[in-house]
C-alpha cells in the first residue's frame, strides 16, 4: 500500500454470506470484523522520528445457546479458520451454561441495523507524509526558541477503524471511524527547576480528519507552550490550603474520567474488575437517590457528537448509539453498563440486591481479538450559564489550574490527589502570576457537591483520552470527554514539590 492508503485489506461485504456458513445451530451468533489503521509521524528537537504504521484485521465470533455465551476470534478470514472458531465459541459457550451468572439467551440483543461514518473534511492522505513533517518541524522551531528548552516534542497520529456486524438475526451494522490525536511537549529547565507544557496532555483529540488539528488550536499553541513553561521556572510554588478552585477544560476531563467515569461502570459494581481495575464506591442501590454532586451537575454519556473522539452509531454489540443523563442536577441516575451487566443487576446476584438500571450503549471492545465489556464513551459535563469572567468574579481570590500532570485515585474511586501543569492565582475576580506544581485533592461525592459554578457554551471544549485500560486481558480504548470550565468551593489545593 502507499502512504496514507485507506484501502481496505479485505472486503467485508460477504459477511453475511460467511456467518450463514459458519454458524451453528443456536440461539444465536454473531460476526464482528474489526480492520484498523494507525500511522503517527514526530519530531523530536527538530529531528524527524521513523512513521509507524500499524495494521490489525480479524474477527470475533459469538455464540449464545441454552443461557451460556461464548467468543473465539481469528485473524484468519478464510472460511476454514472462522468456521472454526464458530465450533470454538460454541464449545464455551456449552461449557458455560451451568456456571453463567446471568441467562444470556434473556439479554436483549440488536433489533435494528445500520451505518455510521465519521465526517471528514480534509483526509489524512490529502497531505502527503514530506508535508505533514514540514508542518511538524515548524511547529517543533517555535517550541525550541529558548534557550531554556531542552527538549521538545511533537507528533501527529492518525487512527483508521472500520467494522462490520452481522447476526443471525438478520442485522447488519457497518461503522467507519476516523480519529487525529496531535500532540507537542515542550520542557524548559534553568538554576535546578523544570517544567513541561503539552497540548492539553494527550487530551486535545477528536474524530474527524486533518481539519480537527486546527480546530483544536495546534498553530498558535507552539509558542504559546514554550513561553508558559519558561514562565513557570520563575513561578512560586502552589499555596496550600482550601480555597475556591477554578478548573479548566483540559484538566476537567481527567476529574471526570476518573471520578466518576470509572466508578459509574457497572461491571466495576458488580465487582467483575475487582481483581485488576478495582471496584467502586457507588452501590446498586445508589441509582436515583445519591447526591453525586451540587444540583449544577449534569453529566450526559454522549456517543452521537459527530467530532467526539468515541462516537459511534452503533456499540459492539450492536446497541444504537443514545445521549442519556447520566447525573441530573446532581443526582445519579444512571451507569455505564450494556445489556448484560443491566440485567444482572436488575436480577440481583453476586450478593447484591436487584436495581433498576437503564443500560446504555457502551459494551465495546479495543479490537477484534476482546469481547466486549462496559466502557466509557463520550462523558460529558454539560455547560451551565456562567461566562469565565462570573466564574472568576465568584472565585474571588483561589486558584485556577488546567492539565494534569499526575493522578492517583483509589480502588474504589472515593479518594483522589491530581497535580497539574497550569497553575494561576485568582486575585479579585481576576486571573494574576503564575504557581508551580499546583495539586489538589479529596473525595468523589464532597468534591462534586461542592461545585459552585459551571461555564457556560464559550468555556465548553471537547476533548478526550485515546489510551484508557481496564479488563483482563487488557483493553485500551478510546474515550471522549468534553467540559466548560468549573468552580469549587473549599479544595484542599497544595504545591507538589519542592
């Protein structure tokens, strides 16, 4: 293939004519055929790194049968490996029936079929592989153009997946999706300190083409970045004590993924990730009733944002694609569970009492060789009416602070300490000098209740994460994430260093 080729390995329009062959006598079966396509190219202190392209084909096959469920996947797509695998899955499946913790054969499955294509305005092939190296290296000059600088990075990588569902109940679902994740880092260092920006630390991403990295901000972000990191060598440490927090976009995303993302996620409640990811704080029993937060909060799981980073029409069990709130006005309403953990939960089981929880459509896989499982999608806090400059005057006198630089959460997800890159003083309703190393922490449910202001749609920016893990084996997943700039009122905010 050339460079930059979109071009498919294989044709998956006979799916449905290879699944009528393969399948068993079942309930059920299903064919998911995954093809991806990623290429990065990077600089590095002006040198041109290799481009690396990686390519990854295959599919998975499932079965469910007399209440049990089974999977087998292959990279080989001819008719002998997949028939294979068909009998494979069938066999666990069998093997199942009388340990599974739920009748699969009672879940609800895909009623409707259907198509979804990422938007894509300028394709990543548009720009040959010598000229997005150009735009790179420019890029890379303005972040060297002090002396203090000693290193800098930047890269661009470009991530192609194209699906193809097919059931023996008669659906079909194809997806194409196509995802930018630009990045640059600069370090400064002088008399014994250092200090690092970066684009929104890997959180500056979106689905769509060439055209997002300018949305997103890259040609003015250069210098931008090498100026604040030289500006933080000279900064005072990050004060401590509680005080009013003002949080940006970039930084809101982690607070989000990790606070209430993770302990939203039903399989986590039912205790599946116990073992490897950890479990949570949030009980079967929380659903409707727990102050999650201030009557401010409201966070929507939004996979039909068409530049989202993990939008989709379609999750990989073939569940459309619905915005639901999740928190309204601060009170939890619904998890992140697909079908079967729904269900489990509604029956009760593994010691907890039956809850009533709507699934939504978040059962995906990182690729064609995992199962699904409960995943985060586009979790999103959603805008309130504050302009920046309200939320400022309300901060009074506190701190602003925007991208992460360090996280640690527990198993639970109840207590939390981040640190960030960015850190401002708020002195009379207005954004003053530099600090360094700002960090701050506490508790999931204290720390969203004590939310005091929400921007409004001008501080509102979609971000997200291209590298969330969880389930064993390991899945690493795209996540989207989008916020305004909040207020907090009493953080316990502290510097991270000395």
């Amino acid at each position: 293939m050339s460079e930059g080729s979109t071009e498919l390995l294989r044709d998956f329009s006979e799916a449905d004519a290879w699944l009528a062959r393969i399948a068993p006598p079942v309930d059920f079966c299903s064919l998911r055929l995954v093809e991806s396509r990623t290429q990065a190219v990077a600089t590095r202190r002006g040198v041109p790194l290799p481009s690396r392209i990686d390519i990854g084909c295959g599919a998975m096959v499932t079965v469910i049968d007399g209440g049990g469920v089974g999977y087998a996947a292959t990279s080989d797509l001819s008719f002998p490996s997949l028939y294979q695998a068909a009998r494979t899955a069938l066999t666990w499946a069998e093997r199942m029936r009388e340990r599974a913790v739920i009748d699969f054969s009672s879940v609800d499955r895909p009623r409707r079929g259907g198509s979804y294509a990422t938007t894509e305005e300028i394709p990543w092939e548009a720009w040959p592989l010598s000229e997005k190296l150009e735009r790179l290296l420019e890029t890379d000059a303005l972040l060297g153009a002090d002396p203090r600088v000693v290193d800098r990075r930047t890269r661009w990588e470009h991530r192609r997946t194209v699906t193809r569902l097919v059931t023996t109940d008669g659906i079909s679902i194809d997806q194409t999706r196509v995802r930018v994740v630009p990045d640059m880092v600069v370090v400064a260092s002088d008399h014994g300190e250092t200090q690092q920006r970066s684009f929104g630390g890997r959180g500056s991403c979106r689905q769509g083409g060439l055209e997002m990295i300018e949305a997103l901000g890259w040609s003015e972000a250069g210098e931008r970045l090498r100026d604040e990191a030289v500006a933080l060598l000279d900064a005072p440490l990050c004060p401590s004590g509680p005080t009013r927090l003002l949080i940006g976009p970039s930084q809101m995303i982690l607070q989000i993924h990790e606070s209430i993302g993770h302990p939203l996620e039903l399989d986590r409640i039912l205790g599946d990730e116990r073992n490897f990811a950890g479990t949570s704080f949030v009980g079967p029993g929380d659903f409707g009733t727990l102050q999650y937060g201030s009557e401010l909060l409201n966070v929507s799981f939004d996979p039909t944002l068409p530049e989202e980073f993990a939008s989709y029409g379609f999750d990989d069990e073939g569940a459309p694609a619905e915005r639901r709130l999740l928190i309204e006005r601060g009170i939890l309403r619904r998890g992140l569970g697909g079908g079967t953990s729904a269900a489990r939960l509604a029956r009760g089981g593994e010691g907890l009492p039956p809850a009533e929880v709507e699934a939504v459509a978040c059962s995906r896989a990182c690729h064609w060789n995992r199962p699904p499982i409960d995943r985060m999608a586009n979790l999103n806090v959603e805008p309130g009416e504050d302009s920046l400059t309200d939320l400022l005057a309300r901060a009074e006198d506190g701190i602003f602070v925007d991208v992460n630089s360090s996280w640690s959460i527990d198993d639970s997800r109840r207590n939390f300490q981040f640190g960030c890159e960015v850190g401002r003083r708020i002195e009379g309703g207005e954004l003053k000098g530099w600090v360094r190393n700002p960090g701050y922490r506490g508790r999931s449910t204290d720390f969203w209740r004590s939310l005091i202001g929400v921007g409004d749609r001008s501080t509102f920016e979609v971000l997200g994460t291209p590298n969330c893990g969880k389930g064993e084996p390991n899945q690493m997943v795209e996540v989207g994430h989008a916020s305004p700039v909040c207020l907090f009122d009493g953080i316990d905010v502290f510097g991270t260093g000395v």
